[in-house]
C-alpha cells in the first residue's frame, strides 16, 4: 500500500525552508540574495513561457 500524505506535510517544508533561510541571511552578503533573486525570476519566467 502507498504511503498517505499527511497534511501538516508541506507546512513542515515550509517551516524548515523559511528556518535555512533566515540562518543563511545571517550568514550571507546582500549581494548574495539580489542574485538568487534575479535567478528565481528567470527560472519562473521560464516556467511559465513552458506551461
């Protein structure tokens, strides 16, 4: 039998996402984020130019 999700599931990746990213922002230049942030945006451009 497959195993059932549990709805409390994408909470707790939600949870420990938002967790690395404050601890990396403590860590990490600002100039770090601007980039990720310019290479999130291209990825979701192109998601969507896909869908």
């Amino acid at each position: 039998m497959g195993r059932r999700r549990r709805p409390r599931l994408l909470l707790g990746v939600f949870l420990i996402a938002v967790g690395a990213i404050i601890i990396l922002s403590m860590i990490l230049p600002a100039g770090f984020w601007w980039f990720i942030l310019g290479l999130g945006l291209i990825a979701l451009g192109i998601w969507f130019l896909r869908c």
